[in-house]
C-alpha cells in the first residue's frame, strides 16, 4: 500500500512597519497574499489589518496573537504541520520585538520552515514622518519592557545628537524619569507623535521635563523623538504638513467611481469618506441597447461618443454578452467627453480619436466635434450611448453639426439609499471640512437623501453646471477648478487649503478669531 506523505507548510514573521500600508515592503506583501492563516498582534493598526483583509486569499483566516511567546509558536507550528502557510505579523520590524525573537528560536528548534520579513521600524519610520531626522550619533528602538531600556544610552545619543524610542502612552512618565535619572538636560527638546504614519498622525513637542502633561489624550503607542533635530521638525513635518491634512472630505460618489478621487485625497493628507448618492441599473427596456450594439457590428455609426465611464462599462457588457471583444470597433472612431471617461476606453485596449484639449464637458467636445462632410464622412451617423437623465445639449449640437444620432439610454441612475445616521448628522452639522460634487445629479441626490452640508463646509464642484446646481440648492461655491476632471478638482481643493491657510496665517489674532473664512484651517487657528 502507498502512503501519500502529508506536506508540511512554513512559517513567515513578517514586519508591518509603522503602520502606513504603503510601507509594507513587497516581500511581505507576498507573504501575506499567500497566507492561510494570519495571527496579528494588537500592535498593528486596524487601517493596516482592513487593507491586508481586503488584498488576502478569501479564505484566509486572521486572529489575534494570544498569551505568551510559547502560545503564538504553537498556533504557528501546528498550522504549518497541516500543511498551511502560517504569517505571524508584528508592528514595527521582528527582531525589534524580544517576544517575537523566542517565539523564532522556538521554531527554528523544529524542522519546520520559516522566514523572517523586516519591517520599517516604528521608532524610525515615526520619526521620519513626523520629520525629525535621525542622523549622525542616535538610538532608536520599539520597546515593549520599558525595564531593557538603557536610558544612560539613550540619553547619551539625545544630547549628543538625536534619539527615538517607541513606547506604549502609558509609560511615558517612566521614560521621563530614565532620562533625568541618566543626567539628561530637562530642557532637552522632545516630540511625541501618536498614531504615527496614520491619517490622524499628531505630534506635540515639549522639553524632556515637561513632556507627560503635553501628551495628554494620546494613547495606544507613542514615539517619542529626542535631541536637537526636533527644532527643525516644523519644515520637515512632510506628513503632518501636506495641504489637505486631517480634513475629513465627504466624496458622494459610487464606491467604483470614488476610488480614484479617494486615492488623491489621501495623497494630499485627507481622510475621504466615500457616500454613494446614485445607484447605476440596467435600462428598463434593453432592446434600444441591443439594435445598438448589432449596428455597430454592422457598421452602422461612424463615432460612438462616451460621456460616462459607466457609459463605457454598460456597452462593455453588452459586448461580453454576446462574445464580442475590442476588435469589432474595428472602424468605428470614439470620443470622450473627458480624461476619465478616455481611461476606461483605454482599459479596454482602445485608443479614442477624441478628446476634448480644453473644457471637458458637452460643450467642450462639441467645440472639437467636426462637422459631417458627405465625401469624408460616407457613414453619417453617431452611437450616444448614456444615463437616462442626462441633458440633450450634446445630441442636438451634434445634430447641428449634420450628424444623425442614435441616443441610447445605456443605463439608468436611480437615487441611493441614505447613509447612516452618523454620516447624515454629520454632515448637516458640519462634521465635514469639504464636499466634491462631481455632477449636478450629485449635488441633488445628496441633497435628497442626506440632507445640506453645513455652510461651513468647502463645497467644490467639478465645473460650471455643477456649480448653478449646488447655487440652486442654496449652498456657497468655494472651489471650481478651470478643466472639469477630478485630479483638477482635487488639486483645486488642495490649492484652495494651501491659500486660506496662508491668509489666516497673516490675520491679527484678534481679526482671526473673528474670521468668517470657511474651512477646517480657520477653525484650527481659533
């Protein structure tokens, strides 16, 4: 009889850095893509732990690391023996952790396979962030047992040049009093950052004496930076000093279509919160779509015009659905209303022939738009595949132009379900620093099933119809961009931040505090 020998998996203990997910270094990025099971420490932030979820196998299984260094081995090493790829993941680096070191040398006592990940340290990583460099004489360390803590070294590096250490907010007055107890000078510069590399990274700086009272209200772990590079944080703070840092921005958008503008806020150091306002479904009648999709087999148009990516994606579907692909737009020529809109036709390996250079919207596609020449143009007519409420202003003015247009409802925007509660109370009370309205039916679905923002929220819209829409509705426009796309509407916002910070700065104290300037900076110089 044949015995089929039972596989034996392996163990990764794989670094998480600081916290940010985009410090996760690719060789952890595998190993957790590949992980059966994930047991995570407290430590790493629940930000991190969502994104690592959202990216894993769908059958992989998270817990929490429980007990001592023994018990994590052991979860680590039976999984392993059942043939499973087992990940023990830890803020900060491993062997920054001395739990961590025990639990693999426990391992390597087996004959079990494993790895060690480096991560960015918290200590370091916090540092740079909160932009306090760590250069020439310096310690840094992630302690976990404030009793292995060398203070007199540590000290030693703070005077001379430049210290970090990573501690838990409770323990805080114990490092205070290493420090003085190893000679340190009280007056001694120190930052301490909370929640470092995270959306709400704050940092308070302080002298070494007086450093537990200015760390009032942080918790979980801290970094503490020490020694005369703290002074210059104020113009390195790059993190903490983008345009757009700790504004909370209300994105009323579908969670496909938010994606994009969600990823430049963050960029800009903004925490989007993503409500959708329009639910996209299925034409009522699918037969218009279906004589459309058998006239551009046949030949029938000579341009389709996009004026949406959902737009593009219902054609594509249509496609998919009769085994169709790119290659029978073979002679067909596309136009774009806009830079999004000519993304989604290039995803599916189609270059379009237009795109308006100027104002990205009908007017500026109808001003780039030739008109129908019956030598040149044998076939003289247009597929304008859309939403059931868009405007006529695109299909008349190609008509004019002598084009025959065939406009289709593609697909049909229905208002969506209302947000939480949270969310709505949030945003009639002002628990928003600023909204981005994308299209006049944004602003009123918003509306309808949310409530007005505040008026003390930025509204910026993405061009001049969106702008009559929300004036319409009562609210004050602060911010429209001069091309109507959103790296444009968010880079607008963020000048936009840039410039009220600015003018408040050169404010009186007293004319400041009775500022009607808008936004979430006015607020913070109150």
């Amino acid at each position: 009889m044949t015995r089929t020998r039972k596989s034996t998996g392996h163990i990764s203990f794989v670094g998480a850095g600081p916290g940010d997910p985009g410090l996760l270094t690719r060789r952890a990025q595998d190993a957790l893509a590949s992980a059966d099971q994930v047991v995570f420490d407290r430590g790493v932030p629940d930000p991190l732990l969502a994104a690592l979820r959202a990216d894993a196998r769908p059958d992989a299984q998270f817990s929490p690391a429980e007990g001592g260094s023994g018990d994590v081995a052991k979860v680590l090493l039976s999984a392993a023996r059942s043939g499973l790829h087992a990940v023990h993941l830890v803020a900060g680096d491993p062997f920054g952790h001395e739990a961590v070191v025990r639990e693999v040398q426990a391992v390597a006592r087996t004959a079990v396979p494993f790895e060690v990940v480096p991560g960015i340290g918290q200590a370091v990583g916090v540092a740079t962030y909160a932009g306090v460099p760590l250069t020439g004489v310096r310690a840094a360390a992630d302690v976990d047992d404030l009793s292995t803590v060398d203070f007199a070294a540590l000290a030693a590096a703070a005077a001379r040049d430049c210290a970090a250490l990573s501690v838990a907010a409770g323990e805080l007055a114990g490092v205070r009093d290493g420090l003085l107890a190893a000679g340190l000078d009280p007056a001694t510069p120190v930052a301490i950052t909370g929640d470092g590399t995270g959306e709400t990274q704050h940092t308070s700086t302080s002298t070494v004496d007086s450093m537990v009272p200015a760390a009032l209200g942080f918790a979980g772990r801290v970094v503490l930076t020490l020694g005369a590079a703290v002074a210059g944080r104020d113009k390195l703070s790059w993190w903490e000093n983008r345009p757009l840092y700790g504004w909370k921005v209300l994105v009323p958008r579908t969670k496909e279509q938010a994606g994009a503008m969600s990823e430049r806020l963050r960029g800009y150091g903004a925490i989007p919160c993503e409500v959708p306002t329009i639910a996209v479904e299925p034409p009522r009648t699918p037969a218009q779509m279906e004589r459309a999709i058998k006239g551009l087999v046949d030949g029938r148009y000579a341009w389709v015009v996009f004026t949406s990516v959902n737009a593009v994606r219902a054609v594509w579907e249509k496609f998919a659905e009769h085994g169709l692909d790119a290659r029978h737009f073979g002679g067909v020529k596309i136009a774009c209303i806009g830079e999004a809109t000519a993304a989604a036709v290039r995803d599916f390996g189609i270059q379009p022939e237009l795109v308006p250079a100027g104002e990205q919207s009908s007017e500026g596609l109808l001003a780039e738009f030739s008109p129908h020449d019956e030598v040149l143009d044998p076939v003289g007519r247009v597929l304008l595949p859309r939403a059931d409420i868009a405007t006529e202003t695109l299909a008349a003015g190609l008509t004019e132009r002598g084009w025959e247009v065939d406009d289709v409802t593609a697909y049909r925007t229905v208002r969506a379900a209302p947000p939480p509660a949270e969310i709505r109370d949030a945003i009639k009370s002002g628990g928003f620093d600023a909204v981005l309205f994308t299209s006049s039916s944004t602003v009123r679905n918003l509306v309808g099933i949310a409530g007005k923002p505040h008026a003390r929220t930025v509204v910026a819209v993405i061009g001049p119809k969106t702008a009559d829409t929300a004036v319409e509705f009562g609210l004050r426009v602060d911010v429209q961009p001069a091309h109507a796309s959103v790296p444009d509407l968010v880079e607008a916002l963020a000048q936009y931040a840039v410039e009220l910070r600015e003018k408040l700065a050169t404010m009186p104290a007293k004319q400041r505090r009775g500022s009607k300037v808008q936004g979430p900076t006015a607020l913070r110089f109150r």
